[in-house]
C-alpha cells in the first residue's frame, strides 16, 4: 500500500459525513507505519474504544470506511478467527464490527458486518510481522493469503459501497 496522508484519508470515507470524517481522529504516526507490508490501513480511536476505521484501495480509488466494534462478552475463554486475515486469537483478538452502508442504505440504518482482528494488524499477521499464536497450517504462499485476504476485504467493501 502507498504511503497515505491525512487528507486523503479523510477525504476517503464513504459511510459517514464530512464533519465526521473531519472530527475522526487519525492516527499521529503515519510516517512510521509498514506501508509495503499493508493491504489496508486499521485502527482503533483511542478515545473511543468502541469506534474503529479502515481505509483500503479499492477497484475505484481510496475506501475508507467507519466502523462500530461490538461490547466483547468477558469471563470466557475462546478462540476466534478474523474473517479477512484467517488468524485466530485467544480472547477478544477478534471483535464483530459493523459498517453503516453507504447512500441511502445506510441512512436507512442498514450496515455490513465482518469478525475482524480486534487490533485491525491482519497484514502483520499474514507476513509474520505480528503473532497471537499458532497459526493453522495452510498450503498456500504468503502472496496467496494476501491475495485472499484482498479479495474477502474487497468483497466487504463492496457490500458497504454498493
């Protein structure tokens, strides 16, 4: 993934208003993040621990798109799997987000769901770069999983847009 700025950033955002894209808080180390080891950039809003966001190059340009992390459930151990990166964690590695629709669906309160890693790394998980455990085996290369993980978060931001 290239390099992002923060305008471009905000300007990327299609399931929320300008002024919520303004007030968004993006994170201050853009600079230092792994660019060539991204498929997308995810994080969490500090302040607000239960807001998280996910910008992606997408079929027509730069998606970004706002998401809603749901309340984990506490007091039981379980282990999950991210549906974009197939990485499973202990605990609340992965938590459900949602996605207002974009247009008129999402004004309509329609939204798009996905489990996810919690900390939004899956492409630091995919090229080793980040661990939360064994992994599965699996007979595809590493460019295979990234290009699967691709396609499933294409196809997620397809339901969002479309």
């Amino acid at each position: 993934m290239l390099a992002l700025t923060e305008s471009a950033i905000r300007a990327s955002f299609v399931n929320c208003t300008q002024g919520e894209a303004k007030r968004m808080a993006i994170p201050n180390d853009l600079e230092l993040r792994p660019w060539d080891d991204l498929d997308f950039l995810g994080w969490r809003d500090p302040a607000a621990p239960q807001r998280a966001y996910l910008v992606a190059n997408s079929e027509g340009g730069l998606v970004g798109v706002a998401l809603r992390v749901a309340t984990q459930q506490t007091g039981r151990v379980r282990r999950s799997m991210c549906s974009f990166c197939l990485t499973t964690h202990t605990g609340d590695g992965v938590s459900l987000m949602t996605a207002r629709k974009a247009g008129r669906d999402g004004r309509q309160g329609n939204s798009v769901g996905a489990y996810v890693c919690s900390d939004l790394a899956c492409s630091l998980y995919l090229r080793g770069r980040k661990h939360a455990g064994p992994r599965m085996h699996e007979t595809l290369s590493v460019e295979e999983k990234i290009e699967r993980t691709r396609a499933t978060l294409t196809a997620f931001l397809r339901k969002i847009t479309d």
